[in-house]
C-alpha cells in the first residue's frame, strides 16, 4: 500500500510541488501519526518540517553525533576531489551549525582538500563570488591538472633515468 506525501518548500510559489515520496511500513505509520498531530487547518507541511520530523524520528540522537563528527574530521585523502565532495555532501546535513553560510561551506570544504589541491583551492576561496559548487569545480579542474603535471614530471624524470642510465654503460661516448 502506497501513499504520496506532497511537501512544500518554504521558498517556493503556493502550490507548487516540490517533492513526492513513498512511504511504506513504518514509515508510513510514522507518516500518520505525524499528520494526526498537525493542527486541523494547517497549512502543507514544508519540506524541512518533515525531513527534521523524520530525521528526528528514525534517527538516533547517537548517529546523528556520530555523522557529525565524521564530518569535522572529514578529508580528501586518497579519494578524488568527486568523492570527497560526495562524502562531504553526505555528512554536511548533520553540521548544519558548521556552516551557516556559503563563505564558510567553502572553506570548510577546502581545509580537508588534500595538499594537492589546497593551495590553489584556499586562494580562490578568498574570491567573493565563489559558492561551494564553483569549488568544487575548481578543485576538481586544480587536480586533475595537478596529477597531469606530475604524471608529466615523473615521465621526464623515468627518461632521463633511462638515457643516464645508458650513458653508464658507454652509449653516450
């Protein structure tokens, strides 16, 4: 058995659908209950009154901390720039506080980007019009130019081994 739940986002014209989900089980039985307590003549539950209701709800206070704190200590590490965004998309719902704007979401994603990338990533920070996908282009964009570079590098530096190499035995004479 399937029911719709329409929401509404609170930037949006009245009217206007913003999602539709699917509850079924006990989700669904939440759903009810939770409608049931709304007052008669409410208006359409908002998108984030249901997602804090629901997270609320089918989240433990313990999980939510836990996400929160691998969000803190988050990094790019060994994954690439798309996956760490990713990753930090995942775990940024649970430390809303960290970021109460756009500046600040920036910079937190740019303090875990890995050395190779940071640099470059931490000077266009500072441009005023840099939103956090911008950044996440632009670091993506940074490492692959990066990796290019020292792929690029490390060959020159295999060549130059090689004919050094020859040149120990006598082929350069």
């Amino acid at each position: 058995m399937h029911k719709t739940l329409r929401v509404m986002c609170s930037t949006e014209v009245e009217g206007v659908e913003l999602a539709s989900y699917r509850l079924k089980g006990m989700a669904y039985s939440w759903f009810e209950m939770w409608k049931d307590y709304r007052e008669e003549g409410s208006p359409s539950a908002r998108w984030s009154e249901f997602a804090d209701a629901f997270i609320d709800h089918f989240f433990p206070a313990k999980t939510k901390a836990d996400h929160a704190v691998e969000f803190e200590t988050i990094k790019h590490g060994i994954r690439n720039v798309w996956e760490y965004h990713i990753e930090f998309v995942r775990l940024s719902k649970y430390a809303v506080h960290m970021m109460p704007t756009m500046e600040a979401r920036v910079r937190r994603f740019v303090q875990g980007l890995s050395p190779l990338v940071i640099n470059e990533a931490a000077t266009t920070a500072l441009n005023s019009d840099m939103n956090y996908g911008r950044m996440v282009a632009f670091a993506q964009d940074t490492e692959a130019q990066m990796l290019k570079l020292r792929m690029e590098l490390e060959s020159n530096s295999r060549a130059r081994s090689a004919g050094n190499l020859g040149d120990s035995f006598g082929g350069g004479r």
